[in-house]
C-alpha cells in the first residue's frame, strides 16, 4: 500500500468529532415530547384543582339542604365541608399516586409503578 491508500487520520478524527457532536447535541423539543409533555402536566393540574374544589363545593351544598330540611343551621353545613374536604385530599392523593398509569388502571399488588412502561 502507498501512502495515497492510507486514510488521512485527521479526516477520520474530524468525522468521527461530527458524529459525536451529532449524537450528543440536544434534540428539539418536538422529538422529546416538550408540548405534550406540558400538556398533560397541565391536564394533570387543572383535573387535580377541579375534583378538589367539586368534591368541597358538593360536599357543603349536600350540607345546606340537609340543614335546610332538618333545621340544624350550621352544623350540617360545617361538617360535610370538612368532609369535602377530605373526599378532596382522597381524590388529589388518587390521581397524584397513579401518575404513571392509565386512567382507571390499578397497579397489581407487589409490583413497583416504573415510570416509562407504558412507553414500550
């Protein structure tokens, strides 16, 4: 072989940089999911603010006509409220723990919710 043969090694350095620099240069947003990502983090947070604040609203309201229908003005009221209250943390506690799955989906007993398997 002649020295025209060989390969030049600084070409074959300057290619194998770009390919480098190439794999390792961020990816733009559209590939890594940055507006659905943003999306359902937003579905997330306007679906946990609104089963919070429905699950109060119904509660007090349940209490102002069970007051109304008995005459115990104000605790029936005050106690459902705190009641809604609750079901509200339940149901924010619910939706907070199965972020990983499907709506609806339960996790069988034992087996860790791994975030990305759902992505295979």
């Amino acid at each position: 072989m002649s020295d025209s043969d060989k390969p030049d090694p600084l070409a074959r350095l300057g290619q194998e940089l770009d390919r480098a620099q190439a794999a390792r240069a961020p990816r733009p947003a559209a590939e890594r999911g940055g507006a659905g990502n943003l999306q359902q983090g937003m579905g997330l947070g306007f679906r946990i603010g609104i089963e919070f604040v429905v699950a109060i609203v119904v509660a007090t309201g349940l209490g102002w006509a069970i007051d109304q229908w008995f005459g115990t003005r104000p605790w029936g009221t005050i106690l459902l409220f705190f009641l809604g209250v609750g079901a509200g943390m339940v149901n924010v506690y619910r939706a907070v723990t199965g972020l990983g799955m499907a709506v609806g989906y339960r996790q069988p007993a034992g087996k860790p919710v791994v975030k990305g398997d759902d992505e295979e």
